[in-house]
C-alpha cells in the first residue's frame, strides 16, 4: 500500500503506524460498515492521518471514495464518475466561498446518493471532524442519513463503509441515544509508532522518552512543541488560553481540578456532572474509557492506567500536556 505524505510542522512527513487500524478498514472493506461507524479519541490523536491513508486504502481495493473534512475545508473525491466528481467538488468549492462549512458534509452524503445510483459498486464516505460545525441534534441526524444510505439505498450496492470521526465529545452523548451507529474510541499513538513519527523531525529535539512524557503519543502536542522550538510553558500558556480555563472557572472548580489531575478517574467516582460537561467540551477529558479488549478499540488500546501519561481507569486527561495546563492554571489562580 503507498504510504501517504502528511503536512506536518511545515514538513512533509510519511504515514507511519496505525497498523491494526488500517487492517479494521480491509474488514470493513469486505464486508462493509453494515452501521455507520463513528470514531472519537483525543484531539490531534492521528484520526485525519489514519483516514486520510483509508482513502489510499479504499480506493486500491476498487471503492469509490468519498472524504470530506469541513474544519479543514478539505474535500477528497475518488470517484470514476466524471461529471459526479466535478459537481462535488463545485459545491464543496461553493460552500467554502459562503463559510457554510456544515453543507459540506451534506454535500458528500448527496454525492454519495448519487454515486450509488451511478455505479452499483463500492462505496465509501468517510466525514472528518463534521460534529462540530453540524451541531449536536444534526450530528445524530447525519449519522441516521448515512444509516438510511446503508439500509434504504437508491439501488443495489455491493459494498459501503461510512465512517465518521470527531474529537467533540458532546455530540457523542447525542448519537449515543440511538441505535443508528457503532462507536469506537481511537487513542493517541503507541509508542514505537510515535518514535517514528518523532525520527522525522530534523534537528535537535529532546530525548524521545522526555516527549514521550508531554504528549502521550499525540502528534498534534508533537507540532505544537517542534513549531514553538520545544517550548513547554509556551505551550501550556497557549493551552490555558484555548481552553478557557480563566481564574473564576478554575477558582469554581479547584478542589475537584487538583484531585483530577492526580487521578482523573476521581471524575468518574467523585465529580459532579456540570464539571464533567465542562471538561469534555473543551476538549480536556475523555469520558469513560471502555475496556481495553483490542475489539473496543481502533488500533491500539491506552493501558489500564498510567499515572505519568494521566489515564485512568475510566477517564484519562487527551494528553499529559493537557493535565499539566490545568495544573498550571490551578497554580496561577491561588
């Protein structure tokens, strides 16, 4: 399989790892998705990465590829239709002139509608990062229009995957009321998979065990460090920025924050539910880890708990950076 090159940092980096992941997509490719499969994991976790060498993936084993990504406002179609392919990429083209990022990702269910009138075959549509400019009730509205793809098609098919991926955890709780979809979390990279992303990065670094330690194996925190010339606090200060996390909201929260960032699965015993909102909707927590069994899981597994890298049993901080931004902001608001 071509390995796909990836910006990164201002590089051009080749898709490393995710191994176990890529293997899920030729089981899928075989026998299709038969419920849209909605992927979450941390932010900057490697889920374009991992979707983006899908799209190299799928198409090799004869699908017609559909991805879009309305964050990014970045679109993919590899489809042998023509004149599909080019009112596709109008529209998309069309939408972002009009920042109406969240039709982009109506945009490719309706390419896709006609793709499967038009070819019979295999189909794919693979909707990055959608939830947050959708909404929470059109999230889970999406993901029964790409059921109803599935089930209620416009003609026979002989195979479709539908993938849909975010890092918002809120709308997750909205899809969760149904039925319409299989969920499955993606964590940050493994360890000898990150260390060969680390080994792309040219000059001088830190040792890989001490990056290791800050990022938990997400390569966005890798980024973020090479670009800011491996500047923790600068990091961390942007973080408490991005965040929110202002001295009232930390001041609030403070006797819960400093048992979290010494256990977070205090969150899961011990916190009340406004907090827990709170952190899961920016993007700080993940909320309720499933067992570690390999089938729970895209790729790779976290472990049962690590205290170093912030994971517990049942909640983990998205990255170490992430835990020491909060314990930062504790810090700064005493």
């Amino acid at each position: 399989m071509k390995r796909v090159k990836l910006s990164f940092a201002g590089l051009q980096v080749e898709f490393v790892d995710r191994d176990l992941a890529l293997k899920l997509i030729e089981e899928w490719a075989g026998r299709g998705t038969g419920l849209p499969r909605v992927i979450y994991g941390p932010e900057g976790c490697g889920k374009t990465a991992w979707l983006m060498q899908s799209v190299v993936l799928l198409r090799e084993l004869g699908f017609e590829v559909i991805y879009v990504n309305p964050v990014n406002r970045f679109a993919i179609a590899e489809i042998g239709v023509a004149s599909l392919r080019d009112e596709f990429f109008r529209l998309v083209r069309e939408a972002i002139s009009q920042s109406a990022l969240a039709r982009i990702a109506w945009i490719a269910y309706n390419v896709a509608y006609d793709v499967i009138k038009a070819t019979r075959g295999r189909i794919a549509v693979i909707v990055d990062d959608a939830f947050q400019v959708i909404g929470i009730k059109e999230s889970a509205l999406y993901v029964k229009a790409l059921l109803n793809l599935i089930e209620y098609p416009p003609e026979h098919y002989e195979k479709i995957v539908t993938i849909a991926a975010t890092s918002e955890g809120v709308s997750l709780r909205e899809i969760g009321r149904h039925s319409w979809s299989d969920t499955a979390p993606i964590w940050n990279m493994a360890r000898e998979g990150f260390r060969q992303l680390y080994d792309q990065l040219p000059g001088n670094k830190p040792p890989f065990e001490e990056v290791w330690r800050l990022t938990g194996g997400n390569p966005r925190i890798l980024e973020r460090l090479y670009m800011r010339n491996w500047g923790t606090n600068e990091v961390i200060n942007s973080l408490i920025k991005e965040k929110g996390l202002s001295p009232d909201f930390v001041r609030r929260w403070a006797s819960h924050l400093r048992e979290a960032v010494n256990d977070p699965d205090y969150l899961w015993f011990n916190a009340p539910g406004e907090l827990i909102n709170e952190l899961v909707e920016r993007n700080l927590i993940i909320h309720f880890l499933p067992k570690r069994s390999p089938n729970q899981w895209i790729d790779q597994p976290p472990p049962e708990k690590d205290e170093k890298l912030g994971i517990g049993k049942y909640v983990a901080w998205q990255t170490p950076i992430h835990r020491e931004t909060v314990r930062k902001a504790l810090e700064e608001s005493t």
